[in-house]
C-alpha cells in the first residue's frame, strides 16, 4: 500500500515538472520578445518558430514513450539510433514545409519584409537538427535516471528481502541450538538433584517465553532481553560447582527502552560457559553489560579451557551465528573483538553495538 501511494505521488510529480518545464519551452518566445520591448502575436509567433517548441515536444515523447523502452532498454542500439535520425530528418524537414506553408498563408506585415535578408535556411535546419538532438539526449537521460532510480529501489528491496530471510534462517537456526544446550544441562541436573532441575524447569519456562515470541520480532527492548539473560544465567549457574566463580553486573535501567536484536548476546553469555569451566580446576565467568546514549556494551571474560576433539557437545555454531547476525542487523555500527589472551589463560569477548 504505501509503495502504491509513493509511485502514486512520483507519477503526480513527474507529470507537474513535464507541464512546467514544456510551459516554460513554449513561452520563451513571448518571455524574450516582451523583455526586448516588442509585442507579439499568435501569427507572429507562427512566424518566429512558435512550431519549433512543438517538434521538440513531439521528438522528445516519441523518445520517452516509445523508441527508448522498447529499443534502447531491450538492447536494440541500432535500431534506436536509425529511428532517431529518421524521426529528426523527418521532423526537421516537416517544420521548413509547415513554415514554407505559413509564409504564405500568413505573410508577413510590410515592415518585416524591409527587414535586412536573413541568413540562409540551411542554417536553420542544421540548427534544429542539433536542437533536436540535445532534446534526443535529455529524454534519454532522465529516462535512464529515472530507470536506474528503479533499478536501485528494486535492489535495495531485494536485498532487504534477503537480509530478512538471512535473520529468519539464523533465528530458527538458533532456537535449536539453543534449546538442546539447555536441555542437556537439566537432564545432567535431574539425576543428582531433582529440586535444583525443577527450578531449572522454571527458569526454562521463562526464557521459552522470550524465545517464542520476542524472538520474532527484529528488535526487543533492552531491559527485557536483560531479564532474559538474567534468566539464563541462573538456569547454568545451577549445575555449576563450587570451584567456579560467577560474577554478573548489568549496568542497565530495568525499564530501558533502547531496542536491541533479541538473543544476540546469548551465544556469547553460553561460549564462556561452555569454554570457561573446568571440572576440576578453578573457573570463573565476569559478564558485564552497560548501555550508554550512543551504544550498548557486552563485556564478558572467563577462564579458558578448551574442549578437547573428542568432546561433541556443540557444533561451534554460535559464534558464527552471532557474527552474521551482526553483519545483517548492525553493518558498520558494531565492534566486536574476541580471543584467547596471550598467555592462553583467559578469553575476551568484547561487543559494541552503536545505537
């Protein structure tokens, strides 16, 4: 509805700029004459080229209409220009037959026959042969613009199209992930400690919530995916054990109204648990989010402790995830800098995203 309404205005645009402009192109002679201080007639005006204006009019839509959509546009070059010169010759010699014609059905008044001999005719044909021309070639150019503007419109719609398919995929793609990690962790809970597992229940409850129906939308408010990651904080801090330091500090207003892409931190917040725990060694996981007037900030830090080739537990997916969904939603507005330390102890994630 609303491309209908544009394309709608567009045409009314274009249709009052045509009136204008060929308003204009059919005045010039009384505008120049006036301003010289003569008057004119309607039968001076035949007489001094008052026809021209209308071979320009008619060369120029002959083009706009016909020969440029259904020659020029559709690669038929040769033809395009053949038709041209046949259309100017033909115009050309038209306008000195209609001229030759009003000399004598409307001659002129006396004084303008005692007027010193004017330059020969042929002069004048070449000069509306080359007049025809320039008005050959601005029909061409603001056909091509107004082409290439569709051309661009049709691009950018297109890709809008696949930038929307490309997050959908990744969406669906990560619910999955998402939700078979978190699985597997309450299966582990339920067989040592059936209360925690229940509390898992819940927090899982809460956090489907968010997947099933925030996830579909393109953009959430700040404080709710807070509450979120909340929630899945505490659904992995239940199976950890007491060698592993959790530290969270989410330096956003409860009630922040800033709009983010949802569960865009998520894979983050679950690489450190997944990579920053170890059975047996101390571990510890520092997540701090803050927001600002200009950007959102995810910092997370933990211990590293790389799965060894024979642990299968996740496909490595996430982080790619999290890498095209920022180039799809944030193209130039984020930085994300992420890696093990050089003394391969701890890994960085670090995530900017400007609002």
């Amino acid at each position: 509805m609303k491309q209908l309404e544009a394309s709608s205005r567009y045409h009314i645009i274009e249709a009052m700029i045509h009136i204008i402009g060929w308003g204009i192109v059919f005045a010039f002679p009384f505008i120049m004459m006036t301003r010289s201080g003569f008057t004119i007639s309607w039968q001076d005006y035949l007489h001094h080229g008052g026809i021209v204006p209308v071979t320009f009019l008619i060369v120029f839509y002959v083009n706009y209409f016909i020969l440029i959509p259904h020659y020029l546009f559709k690669g038929r070059t040769k033809e395009y220009f053949i038709l041209n010169i046949l259309l100017i010759l033909c115009t050309a010699i038209g306008v000195h037959f209609w001229q030759d014609y009003i000399s004598v059905r409307f001659p002129r008044k006396e004084h303008d026959q005692d007027k010193p001999m004017a330059p020969p005719r042929w002069i004048f044909f070449l000069r509306d042969i080359f007049s025809m021309i320039l008005t050959v070639g601005l029909s061409t150019a603001i056909r091509l613009s107004g082409r290439w503007g569709q051309i661009e419109a049709a691009r950018r719609e297109a890709e809008k199209s696949r930038t929307e398919a490309e997050l959908k995929n990744l969406r669906n793609q990560l619910n999955p992930h998402f939700l078979l990690n978190t699985l597997n962790n309450i299966y582990a809970l339920i067989a040592f400690d059936t209360d925690k597992a229940q509390a898992a229940v819940q927090e899982l409850s809460r956090l489907l919530r968010h997947v099933l129906y925030d996830n579909q939308q393109n953009f959430v408010p700040l404080g709710k995916e807070m509450d979120s990651i909340r929630n899945y904080i505490e659904l992995m801090r239940i199976r950890l054990s007491s060698n592993v330091t959790v530290e969270t500090a989410i330096s956003v207003r409860p009630d922040s109204r800033t709009e983010i892409a949802p569960l865009i931190f998520i894979s983050l917040i679950e690489n450190a648990f997944k990579h920053g725990i170890s059975p047996t060694e101390p571990s510890y996981i520092r997540i701090h989010f803050s927001e600002s007037e200009q950007e959102v900030r995810c910092e997370i830090y933990n211990s590293y402790h790389p799965k060894n080739e024979a642990d299968k537990s996740g496909s490595g997916i996430g982080l790619e995830q999290v890498r095209k969904r920022l180039e799809l939603t944030y193209p130039g507005r984020y930085n994300w800098e992420h890696g093990v330390s050089e003394d391969n102890t701890e890994y960085r994630s670090v995530l900017v995203i400007n609002i």
